[in-house]
C-alpha cells in the first residue's frame, strides 16, 4: 500500500532527527564539539527533546535519555508505518 505523502514525511523527519540526535550523542565523546557553531545548533534542535526525558536521571557516568528518546523515535516511527499498511 502507497503511503500517504504527509505519512512520508513525517517518517523522513523522524529518520532524520534520529540521526541528528546520534549525531549529538556522539559529539559528547569531543566535548569542545559542543561550542562549535554546529555544535550549538544542533544542541537547539535535540535539547527541546532530550530535556522531555529529564525525568530519567543518569546512572554514574551513564544517561539514558537519549536511548530512550531514540526508542520513542523507533515507536513512534513503527505506529507510523504500521497506521498505513
């Protein structure tokens, strides 16, 4: 079944901030990344969302907030797909 074209791309969109936030996730590895202009740009587009998940603290040097928001990304994107076919 041909998906509808909003349906497509919202799916576009959630792919494409899924890679921003891997993107993010894995600047924290180079922390002076974050100062950068791109850095600071993309921390505007991914903090709004990561900060929905402020709720899960870390645990010691680990926070799974952006895993969870990548698993509600996934979810989200798999309702999508699932609604149309």
């Amino acid at each position: 079944m041909m998906l509808s074209p909003i349906i497509t791309i919202l799916l576009y969109a959630i792919q494409f901030y899924t890679y921003a936030l891997l993107i993010f996730v894995l600047m924290s590895w180079v922390p002076r990344l974050y100062s950068t202009w791109f850095g600071r740009e993309l921390g505007k587009l991914i903090r709004p969302y990561l900060n929905l998940f402020s709720f899960i603290k870390p645990l010691g040097f680990f926070d799974f907030r952006p895993l969870a928001a990548l698993i509600v990304l996934q979810l989200i994107e798999t309702g999508l797909t699932m609604l149309v076919s």
